[in-house]
C-alpha cells in the first residue's frame, strides 16, 4: 500500500513540476514583453509532448531575446535545459524543445501562418494565472 501511495505522490509531483516549468516559461517570456502567450495542455492529445507555449515576438531581436529569457529561466529556476533549439537564428520560428514542454516563439507573420492553436485545437487552452 505504501509503494502504490508513493506512485501516486510522485506523479502529483511530476504533474506540478511540469506546470512549473511551463509557468517559468511564460513568466520569461512575459519578462522580454511576448505578445498574445497561450498554454496549450496535450496531455491525451499525443505522447511526445505535454505542454506548448507558444509566443509572439515582435521582430527577430525579441523573438532571440524571448528564446534566449526563456532558456536562462528554465536552467535557473527548475533545472531544465534544451533538448534541441530550431530557428534561432533566422528567428521567424523558434522551437526549444524541453521533452514534455514545447516553447514555441514565433514572429507575428509566422505565428498567423502556421496557427499551432487552429491545427492543435483539441488541446485545452490553459489559463494563465496572474503574477
């Protein structure tokens, strides 16, 4: 019985760890003034990812200075480094790649194109909560 409890502690845990860092992510990207920031929740949608965050940068220097933020919050505050980073540096596009955390910083012309929300719309759409 113990060890059963023990499970279901340890992915409690694992559930508010995985919130933690998405909220670091957000708070990073909030902290470099990233527009229109969504939190998409793909837990039961697919398995290689539980969490996007997706942002807007307003040209390449903020979209670089949102990735860059978002990194250096992520290392410091829950330990996370990058699995991958794509499209740093032509900066329409950028995808840092956290295992179960996706951060997806785009710029306004690429973030209307691809639209992630419209092509993962069964994904729940998490609210952000106040600082």
């Amino acid at each position: 019985m113990i060890s059963h409890c023990s499970t279901i502690l340890t992915g409690a845990l694992d559930i508010q760890a995985a919130a933690l860092t998405w909220l670091v992510a957000v708070r990073a990207a909030e902290s470099k003034k990233a527009t229109d920031i969504q939190v998409l929740d793909l837990r039961g949608v697919t398995s290689f990812a539980d969490f996007f965050v997706i942002a807007t940068g307003a040209n390449s220097r903020q979209v670089q200075a949102i990735s860059d933020e978002v990194g250096l919050q992520l290392k410091q505050q829950a330990g996370e480094l990058p699995v991958g980073v794509e499209g740093y540096n032509q900066a329409e596009w950028v995808l840092a790649d956290y295992g179960d955390l996706l951060v997806h910083i785009f710029s306004p012309k690429a973030r209307e194109y691809y639209s992630l929300e419209r092509l993962w719309r069964s994904a729940k759409t998490i609210e952000i909560p106040a600082e």
